[in-house]
C-alpha cells in the first residue's frame, strides 16, 4: 500500500464541461489547497479529451451517457491515469436545471467511481463562471455564443437566470438574435420596408449571392442557429465602418446582454443593498470576444459598472472544463477548512 504522500502525488481531479456543440474533460493533478491567486500559472493539465453532445435533452439518455463516460476514459488515458486516482470530479453540464438531472447524472458517475470519490454535478454555466473565479461558484456569469443566458450563483446556495430561453423567446442579445435581426434589416430594406444598409452587400458578398431574394432561400436551406449566428462578425464589421442599422442592432444587443445581467444580479442582491457591493461577472462566448473596433463585451462591461460600480468584470483566461476542476478543487478545499476529512 503506497504513503499518503504517494496517493497524493497521484491523485487527480477532473473537469467536464458538458455542452450542446461539444464535451471536454481535463484532468488536473491534486493542486495545494491554497489561495487562488497562488496556483501555478499556467495550471498542469496532465490529459484532456474532447467528445460530441452530453446535453440528454439533445441526444437522449443513453448517448449523453456514453459521452461522459467515453470523454472521462479518454482524459484519463490522456493523463496516463486509471479511475483509481480520481479524488474528485466536476459535471458541468447543459441541460442539467431540475435536482432529478443532477441525480441521474451522478448515478451515472456511482457506476464509475467508488463512493469515496466527490462528485459534483452542475449546469455547465457554473463550470463557465468558475473558469473566471477560479473555483468559486459565487457571482454571475453572461454567456453570449450562438445563444445567450445570465445565471448568478450566491455563496449560500441561492441562484437565478435570466435570458436563455432560446431565439424565438427574445434572446437578442445571442449570435442568432444580432445575426436574424441583421438578416431583417437587409430583406426589409430590399422591400422597401427599411432604411439602407451596407449589411445588404456585405451579406450577399460574403454568402455568394446575387440579390437580397435570394437570402430567403439560403436560411431555409438550412436555417440552424449556429449557421446563423456565424454571421455577427459581419455586422460588427459594418457597425465599425458607420453603418447605422448594424449599429442599432448592436447597441440593442448590448443593452440585452446588460439588462440580463441586471436582472440577476437584482434578484440575488449580488451587489448589496445600495448597489455597491463587490461581485465577480464572467464574460464568455464568441459575441463577447475582445474586439479592436466595435467590441460588445466591452459595452456591456461599462453598462454593468454604470448600474454596479463594485463590480468585478472577468474575461476568463482558462476553458470552462478547467472552471469545473477548479471547482471541485475549491469545495475539497473548503470541506478541508471546514475540518471535514477527505
Ligand atoms: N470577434 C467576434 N465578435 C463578435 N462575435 C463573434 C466574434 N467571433 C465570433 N463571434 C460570434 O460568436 C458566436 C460563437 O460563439 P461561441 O463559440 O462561444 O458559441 P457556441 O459555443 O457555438 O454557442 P453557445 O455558447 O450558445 O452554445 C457566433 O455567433 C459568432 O458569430
């Protein structure tokens, strides 16, 4: 039998983020339990496997399953580890919103893991904010890629979201709501409908197309969100040459993002009773990526510090999958502190 010093050397933590595009796993060593500004930068990622979908709602109970469980192996192996060295694991994974998915998830990971190992199961949103955190599920998190949701989480257990409801339910401020809105202007300024707007040649340029007529054949062709969505870069690139219909939809998108934000943090009180208080925002996704002319992220970053002053705006330097490993780490970390043994 090997020395605790040896099992610790050994042991490792996983990370899942559980998306609808995607699922990755990495696998951490057993970092100190220290601060979270003095982890290694950047932090050992010992193996990493990425797989399909694990949202059950998206691909049923079996594959979502399998996904798990294929994508978890496969990091392992990565690691040159057998299960036998996990301490802990993380599930952040979409679709998880009920206590009954949390359940089924984790029964799930009991086949895997002797009952000594700690398993946490969580949306993926909170894997998202704790990339941001390091660890630490408090404060909210804005995601904003081909969709968008805000979800705020307070240190006693208390949550809430807003937005996220999907395109057809007024989520303007996701890749799909700025890019069908975009595609909007163009077909209503062909009308006659709407004003002009350079969006209508940069579209067709960039689509192959030779008349606005034909835009309605394209999105019927296929008319998926993420198809959709991949055309924000454009409407940002005719915002920042002065195009005021593509600035419009921007600003409106901004404002969305913002009062998302707004909303949750409202509800949790995150920013204490006169709005002053310090709390964390994680800002994710392609719609907020750092860009040099017309920068959304940056716009709602100056609306969520106009309204809350304290707080603290984070664009994460580490992936969603490493927040839910960071994760796991932190609440070892505080049942430590809190005396309770591993
Ligand atoms: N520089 C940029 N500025 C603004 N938007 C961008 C930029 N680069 C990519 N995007 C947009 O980001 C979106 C993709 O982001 P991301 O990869 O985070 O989303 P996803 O993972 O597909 O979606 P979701 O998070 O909803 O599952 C697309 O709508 C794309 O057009």
């Amino acid at each position: 039998m090997g020395s605790e010093s040896d099992e610790c050397s050994t042991a490792v933590i996983l990370g899942v983020d559980g998306g609808t595009t995607s699922t990755i796993c990495v696998c951490l060593p057993l970092l100190p339990f220290c601060e979270q500004h003095q982890l290694p930068d950047p932090l050992p990622v010992l193996g990493r496997a990425a797989a399909g979908c694990s949202n059950h709602n998206s691909v049923g109970e079996n594959a979502a399953r399998e996904t798990l469980e294929q994508v978890i192996n496969e990091a392992l192996s990565r690691a040159g580890k057998n299960r036998s060295a996990v301490l802990a694991i993380c599930l952040g994974v979409s679709g998880v919103n009920h206590p009954s998915d949390q359940e089924r998830i984790l029964n799930w990971m009991r086949n895997m893991f002797p009952g000594n190992v700690k398993i946490y199961v969580q949306n993926d949103a909170v894997a998202a904010l704790a990339s941001g955190t390091m660890g630490k599920p408090h404060g909210c998190v804005l995601i904003a890629g081909t969709g968008c949701i805000a979800y705020g989480f307070t240190e006693d257990g208390r949550e809430a979201r807003a937005a996220g409801a999907g395109p057809v339910l007024g989520d303007w401020g996701s890749g799909y709501g700025i890019a069908s809105r975009a595609l909007t202007a163009v077909v209503k300024a062909h009308d006659g409908r709407g004003p002009e707007t350079m969006l209508t040649d940069c579209f067709l340029k960039s689509l192959g197309l030779a008349s606005p007529d034909e835009i309605i054949g394209w999105t019927y062709a296929d008319s998926s969100w993420a198809r959709i969505a991949a055309l924000v870069p454009l409407v940002v690139s005719c915002a920042e040459v002065g195009d005021q219909v593509a600035d419009e939809i921007l600003k409106n998108a901004v404002q969305e993002l913002a009062l998302s934000v707004k909303a949750v943090v409202q509800r949790l009180y995150l920013a204490g009773e006169d709005g002053s208080d310090s709390f964390p925002v994680v800002m994710v996704g392609g719609v907020l990526e750092n860009n040099k002319g017309w920068d959304i992220g940056k716009e709602v970053i100056d609306s969520i510090l106009k309204a809350y002053p304290g707080a603290c705006t984070i664009r994460p330097k580490v992936e969603p999958a490493i927040g839910a490993a960071l994760f796991a780490w932190n609440m070892m970390k505080e049942k430590e502190a809190n005396g309770q043994s591993r």
